[in-house]
C-alpha cells in the first residue's frame, strides 16, 4: 500500500513538471506581486513594455520561455525578444539559419497568455552606427546578409567579422522598408563611448532626418544618460529605457528586495500591436527607471494625474486646519516639493507617497475656505534635462458639507 502511494505522488510530480514543457510559461500577472503597475490616463492605455532583451539564440543565457515567463510575472503587457544578427557566441551550439527563431519560441510560450511579442531584432556594429533595435519587423532573415561565413560553425569572431561586412545602413533602410520602429541602443555604452557621453553621430542624425530612426535609449540596465535624453528632445525621438537582460530579470534587477527591470511605459490608444506601434511612432512614451519616471510634459502629466488624486476637503472641528487624503495608485514612490506658501502640520515641504498608499496632509489656514490648491514640483520626474514636473492638486469641501456650515452659521447668529 505504501508503495502504491509513493508511484501515485511520483508519478503526479512527474505530470506536474511535464505540463510546463512545452507552450505556455506557467505563468500569470495575476500570481505575481512583483506585476509594474502604472494606471490609465484619461485617453490612453498605460502598457508596459520592454523592448530589449536576449535569449540563447544570441548572446543571452537562458531560452526564450523564460523570458516570457519573467514578464509575465513583471505584469508586461509587451515584450520583445532582440537578438543579435551579427554576434553569435552560441553558434557551435544552437546554429539558426532562420534568425525568427527566438520570436517563434516566445510567441509559443506566450499563446495561452495576453502578453504581446513584439518582433524585434538587433543590429550590432562598431560605431558610428553602433547598436540598433528594430520592432515590429516581418522578417529577421532580411536585416542580415553574410556572402562569405566562416567554414567553422564555433568561430563566433570570424562570422562576426564576416557580417559585419555588409553596411550597417543597408540592415537599416532593409528594417525600414519592412515599417519597423528603429531606435539607437545604449549610446553611452562605455566599451564604445569611452566618457560615457552619449553624442549624435552623422550616422544616427541622418537617418532621424530620413525618417529611419524613431526612437533612443535613454535608460539601459542600470544606466541612465542625461546626454541622450537632450539628444531625443533635439531630435524628435521616442523616449525609450529597456532591461537589455541577458541573465535573469531576478538576477540583475532583484523584485524579491523591491527592483524592477527599466521598462517603457506606453501609451496607447489599444491593447494590441498595432496599438502599441501606432503608440511608439507618436512617441507617446514614458520612462520608468529606478524610481524615476522620464517623459515630455504632454505625457507624463497625464500620467500623473491618474496615479495621484486627493478627497475632499474637510476641517478638524473647531479650527481652521484643513485635512486631506493624497492616493497614489502607481508603483512610483512620488517625492513632491511643495510650492505654495501654505505648510503642514505633519511634514515640511517635502512629502513622500508610498507606492499604492494613502498619506494624510493636515493643511494649516488662516480661515476656512471651500477650495484649496497645492502645486507641487514632482522630484522624481524629468520632463527635460534636470527639470522636474509639476502638479496641482485640488481639494474642495462637499457640497452637503458647505450647506452644513451654512446653516450652522445662520442659526449661531
């Protein structure tokens, strides 16, 4: 009988981890406690993107499923998968003549979720072309061409070599012609920008001109370049920041202790690819990196306004001290300046809104009155090099509340 038992566990154990191998990741946002929430504007879908990472079909370190698997757990509404076309170091391994491969795979893990994979390639050159994205690609095969490959399937350096031959403008304009979104990857990249100081190249600036470049990184990994964030503002170029994870998110951005990988947050009019591209070529994006949020004024300010909202006015009975209730419904720790002339009776100047929380700001005032104003210089946001956003909040005494206080002053008197 005991025997019985220990094949019956054995052999649903054995089910169990049959059930994962293949097709879906085994994984939902709604398990997750680590999902990146940002709400709603008033006109668009906030999703939540990454558009750059790798998997063993280039140079990353684990299999396409799994990166599926992460962003579910990170509440990703997109994700794309970026391999190198050009650099290889697993060839004596895992040799892919069809470079869609990896898109393949993620889209298998992914069917039975409503994660949405992104097509997506990455064109690696030295400068002054550098590292290039491009998403929303028809076909990865057409971004590469290599007349004369080496003979030896393990020489990673000599196909590199060997690719490379073919202009980094050619794999452009192919990527462009299929109606990709191209972005410029890590400009500061240190092994190929010594200072770190990200600088438009002749290269990047012409091909923003023609209308073949869209977007440049301003956050990768656990970088951040003010450099690039003025080049984007100078040259009409969607805000980007991505993970470029090639370990595991756990690994590089540790969620158990409160991380999260840099993702771009989207606003899109629907949740769906089209909705998403359409998004990103009206570079309607958004930042989130560390605790910082980076955006142009005409989208970060709506966002704002949907994570933070502030109740009713009411008064501590007797006095003129107003209180109120500021919710933030973000994952963002906000850290507001304040810059009326009003002040607090629980804090100085500076508050801090817990993610997801409910902070309680007692407003001192000379008299009561039915509407209070509070702008506030929003800290960890950049809306242009080293300038923050702002915010106004607005309280005001409910109606029944002031009909209240009327009467109360009519029979006094």
């Amino acid at each position: 009988m005991k025997l019985q038992i220990v094949v019956f566990l054995l052999s649903g154990i054995m089910v169990s981890q049959l059930s994962f191998g293949h097709g879906s990741s085994g994984s939902s946002p709604e398990q997750s406690e680590r999902s990146i929430v940002f709400p709603d504007t008033e006109q668009y879908l906030t999703l939540v993107t990454d558009l750059h990472t790798h998997s063993v079909f280039s140079d990353g370190h684990v299999w396409p499923k799994i990166r599926v698997g992460e962003a579910l757990k990170d509440g990703l509404d997109g994700l794309a998968i970026t391999e190198h076309l050009e650099y290889q170091p697993h060839r004596a391994d895992i040799l892919h003549p069809d470079r869609n491969r990896a898109i393949q795979q993620a889209s298998e893990a992914a069917k039975d979720s409503d994660l949405l994979i992104i097509p997506g390639s990455e064109i690696t050159r030295d400068m002054p072309a550098g590292h290039i994205n491009a998403v929303f690609i028809q076909d990865a095969n057409e971004l590469i061409q290599v007349s004369t490959p080496p003979k030896d399937n393990g020489d990673v350096a000599g196909f590199y070599a060997a690719a490379k031959e073919w202009p980094a403008q050619k794999a452009v304009e192919a990527a462009a012609k299929q109606g990709a979104f191209i972005f410029w990857n890590h400009p500061y990249w240190a092994r190929q920008t010594p200072d770190g100081i990200a600088r438009i190249t002749d290269f990047h600036e012409s091909n923003a001109k023609n209308n073949m470049l869209h977007g440049i990184e301003i956050a990768n990994g656990n970088t951040y370049s003010e450099e690039a964030f003025a080049i984007a503002l100078e040259h009409n170029l969607a805000l980007i920041g991505v993970s470029d994870v090639h370990e595991l998110i756990d690994w590089d951005y540790k969620p158990e202790l409160g991380g999260h990988r840099p993702v771009t947050l989207v606003l899109a009019s629907e949740r769906s690819l089209d909705g998403l591209k359409e998004a990103l070529f009206d570079q309607r994006t958004i930042v989130w990196f560390k605790n910082l949020l980076i955006g142009r004024t005409q989208h970060l300010s709506p966002l704002l306004q949907a994570s933070i909202s502030v109740s009713d006015l009411e008064y501590q009975e007797g006095t003129s001290i107003a209180k109120i209730t500021i919710s933030n419904h973000s994952d963002a720790r906000f850290k507001m300046n304040n810059q009326s002339n009003l002040t607090f009776m629980e804090a100085g100047d500076l508050i801090e809104l817990a993610p997801h929380s409910e902070t309680i700001l007692s407003v001192k005032l000379t008299e009561r009155v039915n509407k209070i104003t509070l702008p506030f210089e929003v800290m960890n946001t950049l809306v242009s090099p080293k300038e923050h956003a702002t915010i106004s909040l607005e309280a005001s005494v409910k109606v029944e509340n002031r009909l209240k206080q009327w009467f109360k002053e009519l029979t006094d008197s």
